[in-house]
C-alpha cells in the first residue's frame, strides 16, 4: 500500500508540474512557430511575460489543492498538501511580482513620463498584484491583527479569486500569445477549470452537503475542558472513514457559511450506528460554544480526510502512538477502532500532559489497558498526581514525570529500538503540540526508526 501511495503520489506532483510550466511551454513554441521574435520585445520582456504566466497558473492551481479533493490528498495527507499550499503561495507571489518588476525596469523611461495614463490591462494587473499582497499579509498576520479564523477563511477565498479573476483578465486584455486559437483555448482552459473549481467548493459541495444532514446525539463535558460531541446521520447511512482522520464540522450555520472547523474522530471506525464522535478541546470562540449545542440540533459533516491511519499500514507489526494533550483525539479512535475489530497488534501510546486532570479520556485509557492485553499506556505528566490517583493501576498502565524523551520511550518500549534493527515494521503516528512532535521525530530517528515510519498530523491551516 506504501509503494502505491509513493507513485500515485510522484504522479500527481508531476502533473502539477506540467500544468504550471505550461503556459512557459506555450510560450516557447510560440517563439519556435514563429521563427523570429516579436518586434520591441526583448529578451527581458520575455522574462517577464514567461513568469507571469507561470505565477497566474500556479495561482489557479491552488483552488485545486484547497478544494478537500479525497482522491487528491489520499497519498500526502491533508497536513502536507496544506502545507505545501502555503509554501507554494510564497513562490507563485515572488513569479508574479518579478512580472511587472522586471517590466518597470527595463521600461522605466517610458513608463514615468505618463504615469496615470496606462490603460486599462496594467491598472487590472496593478489590482491583482494588491490583492494577491493583502492575501499574503492577512494570512501571515492574522492572529497579529486580531482577525478570526471565520473572519479570515471568508477574506482568504475573496481576495484569492479577486486576485485570480484580474489576472486573467490583466492577460485576455493585453492580448499577447493569444493571437491563435490554440493559444486562446489554453487560457479558456485554465480560467474554466478556475470557474468550476469555485463553483465546485461554494456552490456543489454545500448543496451535497445539505441533502446529509447530521443530528446532535449528545454533548458530554470530558477531562482537561474538553468536551465529546456526538453526531447521527440524519435520513441517510452516514458516513466510513479510518481511524485517526478528521472532519470538517458545522454548527448553527449552513454549508454555505464557510464556518467549519476540522476536528479528528474520536470515536471507533467500527460502530454500527452509524454515529460519529469528536472529543473537541475549548481553545477558542468557536470550540468554547460546542458545549452550548442541544440534542436534536443539525449539523453537516464533511470528511473523511487525513493519512495518519493504521488502515494505510495494513502490513505493519505494531504502532507506536505518540499524544499531547487533544492530539489523543486520533489515537483513542485508534485504540477503540482496534478492540472493536479484535487486532491484537501491539499498541504502545506516550500520553503527555500538564496533570493528571488535562487527560481527555484517561479513565477509559485505563480501562481498555484492563481488557487489551496488546496496549501498554504511558502518561508523561509535568506534575505527578499523588499516591491514591496511582493505586490499582494495571500492569501494563505506568505514570512518569516529565517529558517524552528518547529514553523515557527507550525504557518503556525496547521493542521500538529492537524492531527498527531487525527490520520489522513498526509505525508511529504523533499528534499534538508542534514542539513536540517535532522533538518525538528527533528522537524515533534515534532510535533508529526511519523516517518513512513516523507520521505526524498538523493542523495549521493558516
């Protein structure tokens, strides 16, 4: 499965490639037709003219990736895919500044003496290139300008089809390489593809998710000021996913709203009513409202997606799973999903927290542990609780002090270290705060597991 996802992985970056370069390869054919180059355009306007067109494809190529596509993020991971979104952002903003960059320097001259008298394609242009700049500021200085995340996410999609939306018609205006019609059909190609991509997430999407409604079973408070929410299909079967994926979730709105917020499953893969749970920690407005929903009331659901799954591993020895604080989220559905499906794979998990009250889900830890001979729980606590909180713990449950390190992992699973060595398959999934897991990886690649078997999922979408 691993091997199926690399290809179908190099695939899609390949293609990604192509239809970024393109419009340049366009371009060069344009120049090999047409056997000498156009009149007053030197080699610098065509600098500019080729980037450009590349910046404004790679542009429209970001619908793509934030469109929630299964198929499309089923080999990287949302995580990645996010990730590779903004990192990508910041190449397609430096391709499209150096356009007219480029253009003033080598046209200064002319361009000074008539400053407001540009016509109507440059000043489109000049508009795009500031709404795609207020695009990148908004979202690298969001939390600094005291914008919320609905706030923001609803700024993002406007300013980025503004930004779009000029470009292309900065480039149908000003007209050159659209003099044949094959040059025309490549731009009515990508601006389609750009229409129906927004009309795919903001109209189509929304009205599917309309006709599957979700009802509120219930709202349960749980440790460390989380709380579970609880939702049923309503009129239809629900929905399947794999443990440790997420969904996106609205409350008091409509699809439409663009008011969604992803959380993982918490709840096993395997249950039969077709229910589903997420275990949601206060954090914000938004999650510190959850408790506030009524049984009965409607919710929508979109999912499943994410690759931090034991289901993408079918083959594996055993997992390794790695928690601080919420991120237990995807790992109680693992564990549930696996005494739900009688796995008797051996389950390690690393529980970190402040105390010993910050454990979502710590008593039922302790339960399962009882009855599941294949799962060894460690909580990692910043502050031990006392004596009588440690009584009666089963054997295979222990509580350290301190932080997950390499040897505290060491310690209480040799058998990372030791199947590493011998070469048998081990993954390890880590969810939680960004320090951590970063430092979790540093020290699994200690110990000699490779970097193709820890998986970690991060939720910064902006």
């Amino acid at each position: 499965m691993r091997s199926t996802h690399l290809i179908t992985g190099a695939l899609w970056g390949g293609a990604y490639l192509a239809l970024s370069l393109a419009p340049l390869g366009f371009v060069l054919l344009t120049h090999e037709l047409s056997g000498t180059p156009q009149p007053g355009r030197s080699f610098w306007t065509e600098l500019s003219v080729g980037l450009g067109f590349v910046g404004l494809a790679m542009m429209c190529l970001q619908f793509a990736l934030t469109a929630r596509f299964p198929w499309l993020k089923a080999p990287y991971g949302s995580d990645v895919v996010y990730a590779f979104h903004r990192a990508i952002s910041v190449v397609s903003v430096v391709l499209v500044l150096l356009h007219p960059l480029l253009l003033f320097v080598t046209r200064w001259e002319q361009m000074k003496q008539r400053p407001f008298t540009h016509p109507w394609p440059f000043w489109l242009g000049t508009a795009s290139v500031v709404a795609l700049l207020a695009l990148i500021v908004v979202s690298v200085r969001r939390k600094q300008l005291g914008i919320s995340y609905d706030a923001w996410r609803r700024g993002h999609a406007v300013l980025a089809m503004l930004a779009v939306a000029l470009a292309v018609a900065h480039v149908l205006l000003v007209g050159h390489y659209l003099a044949e019609p094959w040059q025309r059909a490549l731009w009515l190609v990508y601006t389609g593809a750009f229409v129906l991509l927004i009309a795919y997430v903001r109209v189509l999407k929304p009205m599917l998710e309309l006709r599957r409604p979700w009802r509120v079973r219930s709202v349960k408070p749980e440790l460390g000021g989380a709380v579970v929410l609880t939702l049923e299909p309503d009129g239809h079967a629900g929905l399947r996913f794999a443990p440790g994926q997420f969904a996106w979730i609205t409350l008091w709105d409509s699809p439409f709203s663009d008011r969604e917020h992803p959380f993982s499953f918490s709840g096993s893969a395997e249950k039969k009513d077709g229910s589903v749970e997420f275990t949601i920690k206060e954090l914000g407005d938004w999650t510190r409202r959850v408790r506030e929903a009524k049984p009965g009331q409607r919710a929508f659901v979109d999912g499943p997606f994410g690759a931090l799954s034991a289901d993408r591993h079918r083959d594996a020895a055993g997992f390794a799973l790695f928690a601080g604080g919420i991120g237990i989220t995807p790992m109680l559905s693992h564990i549930r999903t696996f005494a739900d499906r009688g796995d008797a794979r051996p389950l390690w998990l690393f529980y970190g927290a402040k105390d010993w009250e910050s454990l979502p889900h710590r008593e039922e830890l302790v339960q399962r542990a009882s009855s599941m001979p294949s799962l060894r729980v460690v909580f990692v606590l910043g502050t031990m609780p006392g004596s009588a909180s440690l009584a009666n713990l089963p054997a295979n449950v222990r509580v350290q002090s301190g932080m997950i390190t390499r040897e505290l992992i060491d310690a209480h699973a040799p058998e990372i270290r030791e199947w590493s060595r011998s070469g048998k398959r081990l993954e390890c999934f880590i969810c939680g705060p960004t320090p951590m897991m970063n430092a979790i990886e540093q020290h699994l690649s200690g110990l000699g597991v490779e970097m193709g078997d820890f998986h970690a999922e991060r939720f910064n979408l902006v």
